[in-house]
C-alpha cells in the first residue's frame, strides 16, 4: 500500500485528575470540519476528554465516532452529558447535539479558554476555509472576516503538497523553513494552479524544501491579507490544523509584526472547546 502523505495523526486525550461523576455539569462539543473532527467532553468547564480524527464521507457517522472515541475506556456515557453544541461545516448532522452554533462563535470562545481572556484577534485555519476574529475579553465576536474561495490557504491545500512533495505533513513546516535565502511565493491562489506551478519549480531543479518555503510563504501572505481586513489587535491567538505547521506561523508571524501566543493545547479542538463552554452556558441559564 502506498504511502499517505497527507494523514496526519489522529489522537484522543483523557485528563487523568478529572472525575466526571464529581461533575455538576458535563456538556459537550463536536465540531464535524469539511476534513477533521474533534469531539470534546468538559465537566464544570474544564477539558475532561476529546478526540480528534478524519471527517469521513458520512457526517453523522464522524460525529458518533469522535464522540465514541473521545469516551472510551471511560464508564461516562452520551446520556449522562447534560448538554451537547454542534458546531462546524456540518453542524446540523450531529445527530445527538441539541443546539448548534457556528463555528465563528465557538473558535472565539474556545481560543478564550484555550489561550487566555487577553486574546483579541483569532485566526482559524482550518480544512478549507480561514477565519480571521476580533473577539472582546469574553470570547464574544465583535468582528470577522472569511475566505472560503479556494483550499490554497487551508489544512486541505497543505495536504495536496504533502502527497506531491511525498514528505510527511508534520514534517512540512520544519522542512520548509531549511532554506539559506527565502525564495519567492508561489503566484497562484488556486490549489490546483498552486500544485502545478510546484511541478514546475521541481522539474526546474528546485529542491523540495524551497518549494514548501515557495508555497509556505504564500499561504502566510494570503491569511495575512486576510488578517489586516479586521485590524489585528494582540494578543494574537491561531486555531485549527495549520497552527501546527511551524512554516506557515513563524513566516505569518514575521509579516504581520506580532508573535502569536504559543498552544499549550490541541489547536485543532478550540472549535469543539467553544461548542462545549457555550453548551455550558445555554445548560446554566435552564437550570434557573
């Protein structure tokens, strides 16, 4: 069987202090992305398990298995969770969810959480589109703008590269940043045009690591653009799969003049985190 380039690691995490049963409340949050999944499961507020894995071809079936995963070898069951918040590209096909908030709102909540209440300015990379948020103290929106045009700037057009180049996804931001002089950004802004521009570059003897910093330093000035529509304020949090690719963040980081505050964090589950703290909220407000 060939090599998959493009897949990158799907993982689950349970906290091992944490007792659901000592819980007064337990919701949850699945965020179902046109190319990842992530089921979170808090008691009282705090992260008590999620997963994080592929969006397959059945929406529903993806929620169910990451919701599964995210409970497993735990005697807690989908019943028992007070209240559930879908969110995402495909929101309204979590089946056993009973609200469901778009994903705008639930990245500026859960970046709140996961970064800290100083965050101002949210960056969601994600699958196949890129959010940039203004949020205030809270994590409540108060600005933002999205591209949704072309998979050229999201985790989906990093995984196309990763099969061309044949090199690992999590090895393409470390492999793009080992070049002596940074070369100029690919021109195209499709995915497809992007890919055979790449073909070119290699076929004109350039190796595969000025082609990544090529395709990084494109994507990095595309998101930034983005960015500067909703005027960046720190503190600068970014969300989603790209969060985790060193070349696209430290390139993004040199342009716009701003350091974005380090994860400590999945970044790919703030959507899901947000969903549960906003099911949270929404539980709360119908206990009085």
């Amino acid at each position: 069987m060939a090599q998959e380039f493009w897949r990158w690691k799907e993982y689950t995490w349970r906290a091992p202090d944490i007792s659901w049963t000592d819980g007064k409340i337990i919701t949850g949050g699945v965020d179902v992305g046109s190319v990842s999944t992530q089921a979170v499961v808090m008691v009282d507020g705090e992260i008590y398990a999620y997963a994080n894995m592929r969006t397959g071809s059945d929406s529903p079936d993806s929620a169910r298995k990451a919701m599964n995963w995210a409970l497993q070898d735990s005697d807690l069951t989908l019943d028992k969770i007070h209240y559930i918040v879908g969110t995402g590209y495909g929101r309204v096909n979590v089946p056993f969810a009973h609200k469901t908030i778009t994903e705008i709102a639930c990245h500026a909540r859960g970046a709140n959480y996961l970064y800290g209440p100083s965050v101002r300015t949210v960056l969601d990379m994600g699958g196949q589109d890129c959010k940039a948020i203004s949020c205030d103290e809270r994590g409540k929106v108060t600005a933002f703008v999205m591209n949704d045009k072309c998979a050229a700037g999201t985790g989906r057009g990093m995984e196309v590269f990763a099969d061309l180049m044949q090199v690992p996804i999590e090895q393409l931001g470390e492999l793009s940043l080992q070049v002596d002089k940074e070369p100029e950004p690919v021109s195209s802004t499709c995915v497809v045009f992007a890919k055979s521009e790449a073909v070119g570059l290699l076929r004109k003897g350039w190796r595969k690591n000025a082609v990544l910093a090529a395709y990084c330093n494109a994507m990095a000035h595309r998101v930034c653009t983005l960015l500067e529509r909703i005027s960046i304020q720190k503190d600068f949090a970014i969300t989603g799969g790209i969060a985790k690719n060193v070349g696209v963040v430290t390139r993004l980081e040199k342009e716009l003049g701003v350091q974005a505050i380090k994860p400590t964090f999945d970044t790919q589950i703030a959507g899901a985190v947000g969903a549960a703290l906003l099911g949270k909220a929404i539980a709360e407000q119908e206990k009085k």
